[in-house]
C-alpha cells in the first residue's frame, strides 16, 4: 500500500514527539544509533532516519515495532495516529470486559504471530472480518457496552 506525503509527515510529527518525550532530542544520527542498536536486522543509515523525521518516507511495521517498544509508545499510535481521516475503520468497539493485559492464550498467540505476518491490506481485512464477527455475536449489548464505556473513536485508513 502506499503512503500518501500527508501520512508520511504525519509519522514524522509523531516520530519527533516520541523521540522528544522520550530522549530530550531529534537527531538523525542518535536516532539511527539507537535504533541499531535494537534492531537485530540489517541496519539502517543516518540518511534513512533522516527521512524518517522528515517525512520522506514511513519505516516497515517491523522497524515500527521496534521503535514504538524503545520510545515507549503504542505502535498503532507511532504508525497511525489516533484521529479519523477519510476511509477510516473505527475502533470504538472495544470489548471492556477483557483488558489488553489479558494473557494470552497458546492459539491466540500463534494467531497474532501469523498476523503480525500479513500486509497492512490484509491486516486490514481480517480486522474487518473479526469486526463483524463480533458484532453478530455481541448483538445489541455490543453497541450499547461500548457507549457506556466512553471507549475512544481510534481509527486506521483504509
């Protein structure tokens, strides 16, 4: 999928807040050393997170990971943000009674490995399938939960 130049400088916006709340600065190279230094891979250049904060282009969902683990921040939030754009699947279905510190069980484990695989379209679609899985099952209670819960309305493009 590619991203458009209002998403890619909108990660960089993101980037550079996560990088200030977390290490005090923004430098191309503290930031390519650091990350290398988490990052088992290849890795990468000081031009590479030059662009990064520049909003030129948008790392991998791997690297993503690896950055939203050091910075401290959710990688839904580093990659996407938190406000609606058009075409946007919402997240305000949130199931309260199940917190996400929950453990996880040995197949709900090798189900997020394999989907942690997918591409961010593909992502996108088994989100929709589980979406109105659950909403079948859930029926009226589903909305009702959510609205009295005060869930919040976090969105990804489509």
């Amino acid at each position: 999928m590619k991203k458009n130049h209002s998403d890619k400088q909108q990660f960089s916006e993101r980037l550079k807040q996560a990088l200030l709340s977390s290490t005090g600065s923004i430098s191309s190279t503290k930031l390519a050393i650091q990350f290398n230094l988490r990052y088992p891979k290849t890795p990468i250049s000081t031009q590479s997170a030059h662009k990064w904060l520049n909003g030129q282009t948008i790392p991998t969902k791997d690297k993503i990971q690896v950055l939203a683990k050091w910075l401290n921040v959710s990688e839904f939030w580093l990659h996407y943000g938190s406000s609606a754009t058009n075409n946007s699947i919402n997240f305000n279905h949130k199931v309260a009674h199940k917190p996400l510190t929950m453990q996880l069980s040995p197949l709900e484990q090798q189900i997020l490995l394999l989907f942690r695989e997918l591409s961010e379209s593909q992502s996108k679609l088994v989100y929709e399938l589980i979406y109105e899985l659950s909403r079948k099952s859930f029926g009226k209670n589903f909305s009702a939960n959510n609205n009295q819960n005060g869930n919040s309305n976090e969105s990804i493009n489509v």
